[in-house]
C-alpha cells in the first residue's frame, strides 16, 4: 500500500503539533508565574513576621512598666491603708491635707523594705524608663542647639573670610606704593609740617596763661 501524502492527511497533523506547543508554553509560563508569586508571598510572610516580633516586644517592655508602676501604686495604697487604721478613731480627725500630706523618708524606708525583690525590680524598670527619656530630651535639646549654632558659625565664616580679604588688598596696595617717589616726600613733608602747625597751636594757650592776641 502506499503512503497517504494528501493536504487533508498532513494538515490535522500540524495543527496538533501547534496546539501541543502553545499548551506547552502556557503550562511553563504559568510555572514561572507561581514561582514569582511564591517568592513574593515568602518576602511578605518574612516582613510581617518582623513586624510582629519588633511589636510583640515593645508590647512586653509596656507591660513591664505598667506592671512596675502597678505594683508601687499598690505598695504605697498600702501605705496609706495601715496608716489610717492606726489613727485613733475616737479622736478629732485631722485636716484633709495633714492626713494626705507626703510620706517622710523615714516612713518610705521602714515601707518600701530592701529585701522585697518584686518593688526593686519596679523600681529598677522605672528608673531605667525615666533614665531613657531623659537621655532622649537631652539628645533632642542637643539636636535644637546644633541647628540653632550652625547659621551663627556660617555667618562668623564668612565675617572672617571678608576681613581677610579687605587686609589683603590694604597690604598689596601698601607694597605697590614707590617709596623713592619725589612726590610723595614733598606730601609726606607737607603733612609733616601741617600736623606740627597744629600741635603748636594747640600747646600756644598752655604756655602763657592766656589766649593768643590778647
């Protein structure tokens, strides 16, 4: 039998091969998309995970500090309590302003005991916030002077370099003057003699007691 080499034949033929290939091509165009998009959603997963921890450990610091200022609150309610219990109660009762003045030193050292770790450990966190927030005030009255200093030396700069400049031209100006000049001796004589005319002139009443002519 002999090979069936008709269009009709062929053709069907090559229609498959294109339609195997542009199948094959999307399929690996979408492969690389995924990949792309996985890699993208990975990046985002890893940001918002740090995101999370940076702010789950400022969310622990606040907590430690409100539990400090909680537990020196409550320390020093129980201060007031025991103090007003051992008010006699049959007596007059003292001004408000008495009763709620501040506690002496002595009265916070016999409270507030040095072997009562939970209070140290408020106190500590509290120092060390009130420390930081000082040192950052310090660092922003820092930053302000800075800035506000800056413009003042720029101005100095260029007051200095000025002067300068104008002592420069005055000293070429100097050195370009021709000493063996014959006129400048006769005015240099000129000025020399005008100046002695007035110094005598003004020594002249001194001498005799009396202004000239009379």
């Amino acid at each position: 039998m002999g090979c069936n080499t008709s269009k009709e034949s062929v053709q069907p033929t090559a229609e498959e091969a294109k339609e195997d290939s542009k199948n094959g091509d999307i399929k690996q165009s979408t492969e690389g998309t995924g990949t792309d998009e996985t890699a993208a959603a990975e990046e985002a997963s890893s940001k918002s995970a740090e995101a999370t921890k940076e702010a789950a450990s400022q969310g622990e610091n606040e907590k430690d500090k409100d539990e400090a200022a909680t537990r020196i609150q409550a320390a020093f309610r129980g201060h007031h309590a025991r103090k007003s219990m051992k008010e006699p109660e049959s007596g007059t009762r003292q001004p408000q302003s008495q009763n709620d003045a501040e506690p002496t030193q002595e009265q916070l050292l016999e409270e507030f005991r040095a072997d009562d770790k939970e209070l140290c450990n408020a106190a500590t966190k509290i120092q060390a916030s009130f420390r930081g927030h000082m040192s950052r005030k310090e660092q922003q009255v820092v930053s302000a002077a800075s800035a506000a200093i800056k413009p003042i030396e720029q101005f100095v700069e260029k007051t200095a370099d000025k002067i300068d400049q104008k002592v420069n031209d005055a000293l070429n100006e100097l050195e370009s003057i021709d000493l063996t000049d014959p006129d400048l001796h006769k005015a240099a004589t000129k000025i020399q003699a005008s100046f002695r005319g007035h110094k005598v002139r003004q020594d002249g009443p001194a001498v005799g007691g009396t202004e000239p002519g009379k």
